[in-house]
C-alpha cells in the first residue's frame, strides 16, 4: 500500500492579502496499522485452498527423481520439524553396488527418501524439504510425506509416482543403449535361425504375445491405431455354461474315469488394439513360440527362423505385448500393461570366408627318433578362421597316415586325449571366429624302418592334401601336408684294408674315414671290431655332427700263423635303429717269417692312443 498525499489547491493571485504556506491536515492519511505483538503470538498456518499434492511423472525405471518443498516461519520463534513417509520409506543398507538405491527398494518396487535441510526452523527463516523417489519396476504408487512442526497440525502431503519402463532387456541393445531403441537381430540366407534372448529385469512376471509385422516403408502410411490379430488353440467348451479356458477341468475329471479321452482343440481370435506399428505378416519370418512367459529376474529364448523366400524384406519386425501376469495391484499401487516392444528383423546378404594359417604344413623327423616297437605321432596346429560375414559350415577330409583333432581347451599344453583321431572333422565358424585344429600323423615305427642290411634312399617323402568342403559338399580349399622322413647313412672310405705280408713281430697303423649323411641331427655311432685279435681300433665311439668327416684308426700286431688275419669292423647307430643303420669295414693280412718284409718302426698318421712300441 502506497501512501498518495491530497493535492493542494492553489492560493488567489490577490496580492493584497497575506500568504500562508502552513496547511492543517484535519484526518490522517489512509494507512495500513500493524499491531506491535503481531510477531510475538503462536504462528497460523494459512488455510489451504486445495489438497497438497506432489505429482511425478513419467519416471524412468532405477532414476533417482526429487522435487523440494520449502517452508518459510514468517513468525519471531523457533520451531522444530520432523518428516516421515508413511508406507514406503527408505532405509539404508551396506552394499557395494554401484546404485546405492537398488538394494533400499522392496515390495511393490519403490522407496521414498524425504530429508530436511535442517531440523530447526528458525524465525523468519525456511527449511528446504527434498523429496526423493527410486522404482525398479513400472506402475502407479501413491505415498504420503508427513510433515510436522512443534505446536502446529502436521501437514501431509500425497505423493502420485508414475514409473515407466520396459520390463524387458535385449542382450543385443548393450548395457549404454537406450531402452526406446528398438534391438536389431541381423538375419541371413546363411544363418536362417538365431535365437531371440531376452530377460525380464523387473520384480513381476510377464506373458508375452508375438506379433510379426511389416514396418510401413514412408510415415504417412502410418494410421492412428491398428488391430492386431492372433489366433490360438483352446480345449472345445464341454457346456454353453462353461468358458473355454475352465474346460481343463472337466477334461481331468473324464480323464479319471476313462484310459483314452479324444479332445479336438478349437481356435480362439485375441484381438489387440495398439499403435500402428505396421501390418501384419507371416511370410517371411516365424518365431517359436509364439507366446511364452517369463519369471522375473529371469530370461527367455525365442527362436527367430527366415524362410526361403527369394526376396526377404528388410523392414519386418517383432511386436511383442506384455501382458503382467500374478499380482498386478496392491494397497496403493497398480501395474498396468506396458507399452509394446519392438524387435527390428535385418535381412541382409552374408557370405562366410575361410582362411586357413599356414597354408602348408610340413613335418620333418629322422629315422633315428622313431621309438623301436611303437607308433610316434606328431602334431601341429593350424588355425580355421572365418573372416566373412556369415555362419561357415564346413567339414574337412584328408587321408592316412594323416587324422585331424580339436586340442582340449582346459590344457594349456593342447593335449589331445585318448582315442584315435579322424579324418574327416566338421566345423561350424560364425563371422570372425576362429578355431584351433590339430593335424596329426602317425609313424609305425616297423613300417618306416629298413629291414636289416637293405639298401634304403636317404629321404622318403610323402604329400597329402587337407580339403575343405562346404555343407554341400562344393569344393572350398586345399592345404598341402608334407612328410619328410630322414634316413641317415653310415658311409666308410675305404671299406677295404689290406695290410698285405707283415713280418712276425711288426706293426701296421692307418686310418678310414667315417661320415654321415644326416643334415639335421648329431649321431652316436659304436665302433666294434669282429675277428683276431691282432687288431685294435680306436676310438671305439664317435660323435658324428651333421655332414661331419672322423677318422678311424686301424692298427695291426703281427703273430705268426699259417692262416691270414681277418677281421670285420661294425660300426652302427648307438640306438635301436643301428639294426639298419650301420656299415662294415674288411681287414685282412698275413703273418710271414720272411724278413724281406720287415719294416722299420714308423707311425704314419697323427694318433696317439695306438702305440708302436
């Protein structure tokens, strides 16, 4: 109220008389008077004219939502003030989940926290309410905040929660992606079926009712509403008086007094009028099963098929109804139907590639290595890889003395495992996967080795092809698989000695040359001298390293006797191949009286061990 003084009139212009400049207000002005106890007496809340109410909408399923209430003392006291939820208040528990919130909501699926700014309520001060609310399952709630100041009413307030949400999550929406996002499944020619995983995430169990459709290709093709159509078995109604799906009963009753009971099933029509999401068809997708329920905090499967049809379309989709099912209302809350899902179908044209590392493979190993009376097999691992876009069924064949294995995956060290390999070996590779196969030969030692004095090459070699093959069995690649078995030979030069007349009492001393013929491997070779005893040979062991030359030193002592002296020098692997793998060196001379042959005492060659004297 603003104070506006009365407007003075003008004095006469008579100059004569005299002017006074004091006027004389006779009432006061009009003012508002305030009492001076006014702020000494109890405060007065002012009468509400409507209900206090706090309203939250369209809350997002596990989003922390709060609204503050103030409230001002317009008074010259203090107060103090309480607050308090009346049916779902939070209560704090230890946990070490990321969401603090999660594990304080209980049954029907929300918590309220209500938390003042400070317990006193000063004069001419406020205190800040804030109101919190959390759901982890949609529906409407309705609550009450109580709050209470000393000497006054307490005041309550209603609180409406609207939780939206989709009770279910798609593995192929991610955990970032938002829920309004329809999921995609990608479908090909290739991979006609896949599986549709789904989970219920909320606190109430769901009964699902799938609907194929085909997505309207420009938006003005979209009508206000549609109405869907489903069609469903249900046991025939044994009376006018008794609905189809209380039939089951009478069906067990009958059941009970007869061993065999016939029911046809009749078809019930569900109709289901929604938001035009598309027109309904069939002919290009199926899903099994059509409907199905899911617990909560639990999955399902569907399985998605694409038919044969020349020309798919891309747009199609998976309307999916939720229809909550067991306890859907309470005091104070109330589950209705969720809006529809939507599930995107993508048919696009996928083609596998197969890529095989190494693109050969080759297997070496001598002779010598082979374990006497036994099988050695060997392995090695190539890697199957699929690096095109769509599922790779193939199978691949190679022939004896080759198999093909799959490693265990719990070895580090790739064992095998008991039994035979084979070889044939079918592989299913989705895009980008890969997988570790193990190609394995198997050596009979008895069929590799020579036979004993047999002539044998210093190689034998074996080729095989690994082929691949598709699920209808078009030629997809080929490997080549190499075997190289090494057969060292024990070669002498010369292999012949003949010391000729050697006169009673002297000596004669030379040497061979040994050598093996292996490129790959250091060979232990023995060296026994077979026949009289005038000779000696050192060493009686060599150390032979790959494509090495030693000497042999071969030394004779002449005895008289009528008969030459004779002997036969074996020199053989140090292993159970020195069966096959060995030579022999002849010795021959002849003892005479004759001095025409003696020699003086000489050592032609650069060994020591042998003495001449």
């Amino acid at each position: 109220m603003m104070y506006i003084p009365p407007v003075k009139e003008s004095p006469p212009q008579d100059i004569d008389e005299e002017y006074h400049c004091v006027d004389i207000i006779t009432e006061p002005p009009a003012l508002t008077r305030v009492c001076p106890c006014a702020y000494k007496t109890k405060p007065i809340l002012p009468e509400p004219t409507e209900t206090y109410c706090l309203q939250f909408r369209s809350i997002p399923l596990k989003t922390v939502r709060s609204r503050v209430i103030t409230i001002r003392n317009v008074s010259s006291i203090s107060a103090k003030i309480t607050t308090a939820v009346r049916r779902w208040s939070r209560v704090h528990k230890k946990t070490i989940n990321i969401d603090k919130w999660a594990s304080d909501v209980e049954e029907p699926g929300i918590v309220i926290e209500c938390a003042a700014s400070q317990r006193i309520l000063s004069p001419c001060g406020q205190v800040y309410i804030t109101v919190s609310v959390y759901a982890d399952c949609w529906g409407l709630y309705h609550d009450q905040v109580l709050i209470k100041i000393d000497h006054l009413d307490a005041l309550v307030l209603d609180v409406w929660i609207e939780v939206v949400g989709p009770p279910l999550h798609f593995p192929l929406q991610g955990l970032n992606q938002d829920d309004d996002t329809p999921a995609v499944l990608w479908m090909s020619k290739s991979d006609p079926q896949h599986a549709l995983h789904v989970s219920n995430t909320s606190r109430c169990s769901v009964n699902i009712h799938t609907y194929l459709i085909n997505e309207h290709e420009y938006p003005q093709d979209e009508l206000p509403f549609r109405l869907y159509i489903r069609f469903y078995d249900v046991l025939p109604r044994t009376c006018p008086c008794v609905p189809a799906t209380d039939s089951g009963s009478y069906i067990e009753d009958s059941e009970k007094e007869s061993s065999s009971v016939y029911v046809e099933m009749d078809t019930d029509i569900e109709l289901f009028l929604a938001r035009d999401y598309g027109t309904q068809d069939h002919a290009f997708y199926t899903v099994e099963p059509k409907e199905f329920t899911i617990d909560e905090n639990s999955s399902a499967a569907p399985l998605v098929t694409l038919s044969n049809e020349p020309d798919p379309q891309p747009s199609c989709g998976i309307l999916m109804r939720i229809l909550p099912i067991g306890k859907t209302r309470g005091p104070n809350w109330y589950r209705p139907e969720p809006p529809p899902l939507i599930v995107r179908l993508m048919a696009i044209p996928r083609s596998p590639k197969l890529l095989v590392l190494p693109t050969k493979l080759h297997i070496q190993i001598c002779a010598l290595d082979l374990p006497a009376n036994d099988i050695l097999r060997i392995r090695k691992h190539i890697r199957v890889m699929n690096t095109g876009s769509g599922r790779l069924q193939t199978y691949a064949v190679t022939e004896k003395p080759w198999c093909l294995r799959i490693p265990q995956e719990q070895c580090f060290a790739k064992c095998i495992g008991s039994g035979l390999g084979s070889q044939t070996l079918d592989l299913v590779l989705f895009p980008g996967s890969s997988t570790e196969v193990a190609v394995e030969v198997a050596l009979v030692t008895k069929d590799m080795w020579p036979k004993p004095g047999e002539v044998y090459d210093s190689y034998k070699k074996d080729t095989a092809e690994l082929k691949f093959f598709d699920e209808q069995n078009i030629f997809l690649m080929s490997m080549p698989l190499h075997l190289n078995v090494e057969f060292p030979k024990l070669q002498v030069e010369p292999s012949k000695i003949d010391f000729g007349y050697v006169m009673d009492g002297d000596y004669r001393k030379t040497y061979f040359t040994l050598m093996q013929t292996s490129s790959t491997i250091t060979m232990e070779v023995a060296i026994e001298c077979c026949g009289d005893k005038e000779y000696r040979i050192w060493p009686p062991r060599l150390t032979l390293a790959p494509r090495t030359r030693e000497r042999v030193y071969v030394q004779f002592i002449s005895r008289w006797q009528l008969w030459p002296a004779e002997c036969t020098v074996h020199i053989r692997a140090l292993t159970t191949a020195g069966v096959w793998c060995m030579t022999v060196v002849t010795l021959h001379a002849q003892s005479t009286l004759d001095r025409a042959t003696h020699l003086p005492a000489h050592d032609y060659t650069d060994d020591s061990r042998l003495s001449t004297h």
